[in-house]
C-alpha cells in the first residue's frame, strides 16, 4: 500500500525536497522565473525525483502513484471541497472591502468584458501559481516533512515557512511590490502574506485527506481579484482610470 512505506522511504524525499527548495531560492534571488517555468522547477522536476527516490525501493511505484502521493487525484473528499467553497466567498468578500481594489475592479465589473476577463483570470491562476505552488509547497513538502515526523503540525509549519521565504525574492526584485529594494521590508511582506495563507492551506490540505484540489481551488481565490485587474490593466489599458 501507498500509505505503509517505511520510514527511510519517506525521509529520502523529504530531505532532497528541502535541500532542492534552499539552491532553488537562491536561484530565485539571481533569476526571476515566469509563471510556465514554475512547471519545470515546482512540478516536473520534483516529482520526477519523487517518483525516482520511490521507484528504487518500490519497482511498482508508476506515475499515478506518484501524481496521488502528492495529492492529484480524483475524486476529491465533499468535506474538503465544502470548506473551500466557504473560504472562496469570505475571501472575495475581504478583498472587495479593500478600497483599492474595489476602485480597481468596479469599471472592470461594470464593462462588457467581465464576463469573459473575471473567469479567465480565476482560470489562468488556477493552472499557474496555484496549481504549481500548492503542488510544491503542500503536496511534496508538507506530505514529505508530515510523513518523515510523523506530525501535521510540524509539516505545516515547515511548508509554510517555505513558502514565505519563496515569496522573498519576488517581494525584494519585483518592482510591482512595494518592498522592491527594501530586503527587510520584503521578508516583513513576504511573511505577512505567506505566513496565514500557508497555515490556512495547509490545514485544508490535511482536512482534504491530502487531496489538493481544494487548496488549489483558495489558492486562486487569494489571487483571483488581483489578478483580474493585473490582466485587465495588461490586456485592456483602455478600462483604466474609466470608473
């Protein structure tokens, strides 16, 4: 079975996903990637080797194994899914109190294009950051470090410093961010995104019976809005400034 591995099968994973994920950051640091080369660094790669480290002491150890081990598959667990809906509507109702964003968004909402720009950009973020951080952060790196300890509490933990820190050279270089140039102010930022999303996600995730179909499904939620009005100012400049 999946789930009865020894404990040096799991530990092999674990400990080459984190020593992977520091060179990686450091990468980052030197190499701002887009979002389709975020399919090879936090997807094929990993689970290549995933799939690798398990094969050598399970010959049976396929693709399918390797893609569920990490959380993709089918169907995902009702209770999961019930949570994830809740949190995709509070989530859009936070955001839409910030002034900001609701002056941002309304002339997008109130134009023709919104019944095509709104789904496309929760889609486009579906099939980009979420899918390939959730995969990397919670189903390689909260599974593996959970399975090695023997304790969720230690894998969340873990996968969510991770993946603040993974924010931390896009917060410092990105001029998009307001901490661009600023290291201190980009961890303080880095952290205070990555730190309550990550906790959140993560207990999804093991909520989910480590099905990461709800925690892509937030994932995108988090970034839904934003992303509609960064798509709209990329695609149609003509909507700016128009409410």
């Amino acid at each position: 079975m999946l789930e009865d591995a020894t404990t040096s099968q799991v530990r092999n994973p674990a400990a080459w996903l984190l020593v992977y994920f520091v060179l990686y950051l450091i990468y980052l640091f030197f190499h701002q990637e887009g979002e389709l080369a975020h399919w090879g660094t936090l997807v094929l790669i990993p689970l290549l080797g995933l799939w690798y480290t398990r094969r050598r002491s399970d010959p049976e150890f396929g693709a399918k194994a390797t893609l569920k081990k990490v959380g993709l598959f089918w169907p995902p667990p009702r209770q999961g899914m019930a949570i994830a809906v809740v949190l995709v509507l509070a989530l859009q109702i936070v955001q839409l109190m910030n002034r900001r964003q609701r002056a941002a968004l309304d002339p997008i909402l109130s134009s023709s294009h919104a019944v095509w720009l709104v789904p496309t950009a929760f889609l486009l973020i579906m099939v980009t950051a979420a899918f390939t951080e959730e995969v990397f952060f919670r189903g390689l790196i909260q599974r593996s470090v959970t399975e090695r300890t023997g304790s969720n509490t230690v894998g969340v933990l873990v996968a969510t410093i991770a993946f603040s820190l993974y924010h931390v050279p896009y917060a410092y270089l990105n001029a998009a961010w307001p901490s661009a140039g600023d290291l201190g102010h980009a961890v303080q930022l880095a952290f205070a995104n990555g730190v309550p999303g990550g906790v959140i996600i993560g207990l999804l995730f093991i909520r989910s019976r480590y099905n990461l179909t709800a925690p892509i499904l937030v994932h995108a939620a988090v970034d839904w809005i934003p992303a509609t009005i960064a798509i709209a100012e990329a695609w149609l400049p003509s909507l700016q400034g128009s409410g």
